[in-house]
C-alpha cells in the first residue's frame, strides 16, 4: 500500500485508472497492452498514462494537476508552481521566454547550463556575463560573488539568472545578492536542477525560495526519485508575470504530457513532506561515512567537504572526488568501475561526481566504498596539480549576440583556421553541459586547445557540429 497516495492526488489518479476497468478510444495507442503485440514493448508502454484522458478527464474537469501543483508551491513556501515533463531544460526555457523581450539585458552566470544559454537565442534577451570565484586549492568554482552582483546592477539587467547549485555542489551567498538585486526591482532567477532536494531539514541548505528568489527550476529526476525529465518551476512575489509565464510554458510544452513524470513529482514532494528531513539525514551520514571509508584507506582527504566553504555553501550529499592529490586520472577511475558495473554521474581528469540520493542504499554505499578503494589502490600514482576546469575558468569574448549567430550564414571551417572566428555553435564538455563556446563569442587558442586536451582526457565534447573537433561551425 502507497503511504504517499492519501496525500499525492496525481498519484492517487495514476492507480485508481488502472484499479478500474477502462476501455480507451484515446491516445495513446498502445491501449496499455502492447504486451498482446510483443512483450518488450509492452514493459516499457503499458504502465504509461496521460495527463489527458488518463489522470485526468480529456477535457480536465478533476484539476489534479492544479492540485498537486499547489500543494507543491505550498511544500515550498511559493505562490505558484507548474510541472514539467520537458526537465530542466524547458522549465528553464519556459521561464526565460517570459521575462523580457528581445534586446532586453540579463546578467547571467557564466557556468549557466546550456539550457539558459539556448533561452536566450529563443528569447532574444542579451547576456551580460557574470562569473564565479574560483577556489584556488581545489579549482572549484565557490559562487558568484556580491561585487559581481553590485558591478551587473548598475547595467540595468530586467533578471539576474544564477546557476545554484553549481554542479560540484557550490552555492553562492543568495541572501545578500537577492536582496542587493530587489533594491532594484531586478527579478533574480536561480537555476536549481542539482538543488530539488535543498530546504527540507537541517542535514542540507535552504532552497532558493526561502532566501526570496522570484523563480526556482528544479530537475525531480536528478537529487529525488523523479521519472526522467520531471521538473518543478516554483515563483513568488510580483516581479515575474504569471500571465506570460503560463503563456510560455504552454507554448514550449508537449500538448501530451506524460503521467509519470507528473505523478512523480507530486509523489517526490508528499515524500519530502512526510520524510523528507529524515531521509537527507541519513543520505548525509551515508554520503560522510563513504569519504571518512576511503581517505582513511589513502591516508589523505581526496573529496570536497563541508569545511572546505563558508557555513550553508556546499551540498553535503554531494560527492565530488578530486583525483588530482592521488595522481588518478579520473576517466580511469570511471572506466575501471564501469568494468565492475558501477556508473559515475562525471568524470574527467581531476574530478568524479558520484551522484548520491535518496534511493541508494547502505548496501549500495558499501559495494561502492569496496569497489573505489580497490580502483584507488590500483590506479594510485604521482601526486599533480589541479587543472582547472575549462567550464568554470572560461572568460568568452563575445561579439554578436547568442540569437544573432544562431540565425546568421555559417560555415565549416578546419580546427587550423578557427581561431579569431566567431562561433555559430555551443561547445560543452558534458557533463556538466557548461558552455565553454557559446554562439557569437569569439573563438580563441586558449579555448581552441583547452576543448582538444579537455577531449584527450577523455570527456565527451557535446554540441559541435563536427564531434571530432577537426572542424569549427562559425559565422560566415
Ligand atoms: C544546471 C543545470 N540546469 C539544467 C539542466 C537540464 O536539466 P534536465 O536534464 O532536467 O533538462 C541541467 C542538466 O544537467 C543542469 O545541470
């Protein structure tokens, strides 16, 4: 029996249609028995149910959705929330869309996932980069600092977009910066794909909305037991229009959105709600134990950890491992667990990011302390430097805006004759999807040598039109 279901009412809408009889002359067409037709198809089809027609009457006459949409901007302190089957990525889109109009200015933080990035050419909104301190010891990026905030300010941004938290689990000071930005009616954005799980308890910080963020993106899928590409856009306060906003999202969604994922943020947030605060708890003392198991086997401290930041600035569930100090290359690393059928969320040469959540196990942590150590042991060598990601160090001249050189005439060009060209394409090491070329900035030998080598490390260079790097989509 769901201990959920009393409390999630798209969860309850999801089991009662297949508790009754249904007889559906709808979409979708496998009917919930493309098992009759073959039984692979029918595991990945029958459990699928609509929004429309299926949660929910056709012509949405029970308004769960509207339902469990409220109670999650209540759960978290908001006064609206949508859900999004499109992930992250289009709640990202559907907000920006409903900011401003082309031309208008936003300050952006430049470690923004390529999602905010393609925003902008949809929208036609002109960045204004802003970018983090770097952590000198680590090459971690800790936060957008206040005095990028104060410099912005005085260049009339409509929105302050920030990425929070970045994806090693940094968090920006956000009470000051929001607090600086609303002296000026500025709207600030924040971007929590890697955050869905921030505000309940003490074991990890407060979410965005508690520190008076107008809108937070968060991905369900990522940090809580989400189906793929679930995603929460939470609002508050008058600054952002709800009108243009339920505008946007509409015209960016699916007009046949997916159950599951609706129905597993609504059951993601009624588990936060009833146990939530217990749950992080134990994930932080698993994620704690699994550090202390493997620095005591090296003899030295290899993971990013609380006392590394200022109070309430890292996410203690994350598990970022700097290799570097042990000279480990962190691809092997990867490699060598993916041979023992474990799979990292990153990895490339200084640094793996094993995601940790609430669905792992203390079984689960154990297999993974035995199976790192043993790696460890292994690929142990000569102690080296930190290179700093090219993701988090990247300062991009640009020279026409992102939407202008999505449209412009474009043409291929060798890796020979790249540099000093303006780039047509966004260029990311993926993950973390952090645009290190982004279209209309100019193409330099810094950035030019620092994808080949990031490539040669092993990391998959995403987005560019020729995938081995040998040419250069740019503007003509
Ligand atoms: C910071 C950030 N924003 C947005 C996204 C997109 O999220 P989704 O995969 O839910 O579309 C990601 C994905 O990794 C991300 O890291």
């Amino acid at each position: 029996m769901s201990e959920l279901r009393a409390i999630a009412p798209l969860l309850d809408a999801y089991l009662s249609y297949f508790e009754n009889h249904n007889l559906a002359f709808t979409i979708p067409g496998h009917k919930h028995k493309a098992s009759l037709l073959d039984e692979g198809l029918g595991r990945v089809v029958d459990s699928d149910l609509p929004l429309y027609g299926g949660l929910d009457e056709i012509k949405l006459t029970n308004k769960v959705l509207e339902e469990a949409e409220s109670l999650a901007a209540k759960l978290w302190g908001a006064d609206w929330a949508r859900f999004s089957t499109g992930g992250s990525t289009h709640a990202n889109q559907a907000l920006i869309l409903a900011l401003g109009k082309p031309g208008d200015k936003v300050a952006i933080s430049r470690t923004a996932h390529r999602s905010v990035l393609s925003a902008l050419v949809l929208s036609g909104l002109e960045p204004i980069w802003i970018f983090p301190e770097l952590d000198s010891a680590t090459g971690v990026p800790t936060g957008i600092p206040l005095s990028e905030i104060e410099r912005v300010s005085e260049l009339d941004p409509i929105a302050i977009l920030l990425t929070e938290p970045g994806y090693l689990g940094t968090i920006s000071d956000l009470a000051p910066i929001i607090e600086k930005a609303h002296t000026k009616n500025i709207a600030v954005v924040i971007d929590a794909a890697w955050g869905a799980h921030f505000g309940f308890g003490k074991a990890v910080p407060n979410h965005a909305i508690a520190f008076g963020a107008d809108a937070v993106v968060t991905s369900v899928h990522k940090n809580l037991p989400g189906y793929s590409a679930a995603a929460l856009l939470l609002v508050q306060g008058n600054l952002i229009s709800r009108e243009r906003l339920n505008q946007s999202f509409e015209t960016t969604h699916t007009t046949s959105p997916a159950g599951a994922p609706l129905v597993s943020i609504d059951a993601s947030r009624a588990l936060l709600q009833l146990r939530g605060a217990q749950l992080l708890e134990d994930l932080v003392a698993h994620v704690s134990k699994f550090k202390v198991d493997i620095e005591t086997v090296l003899g030295q401290e290899v993971f990013l950890a609380l006392n590394d930041f200022a109070p309430g600035r890292f996410d203690a569930s994350k598990l970022v491992l700097q290799t570097a100090g042990i000279g480990v290359s962190g691809v092997d690393l990867e490699n060598t667990l993916a041979q023992r059928g474990i799979r990292v969320e990153m990895a490339d040469r200084d640094t793996v990011v094993f995601l940790a959540t609430l669905a792992d196990t203390q079984e689960d942590f154990a297999h993974l302390t035995k199976a790192v150590i043993d790696s460890l042991l292994t690929l142990r060598g000569e102690e080296r430097q930190v290179k700093v990601s090219l993701s988090w160090s990247v300062k991009p001249e640009q020279v026409i805006t992102p939407r202008e050189a999505y449209f412009a005439e474009t043409v291929l060009v060798n890796r020979s004759l790249a540099v000093g060209r303006i780039s047509a394409d966004l260029i990311a090491p993926y993950p973390p999807g952090v645009a290190v070329l982004a279209p209309g900035e100019r193409i330099t030998e810094t950035i030019l040598d620092g994808l080949i080598s990031t490539q040669a490390d092993g990391v998959r260079i995403a987005y560019a039109t020729d995938p081995s790097l040998q040419n250069f989509r740019v503007v003509k």
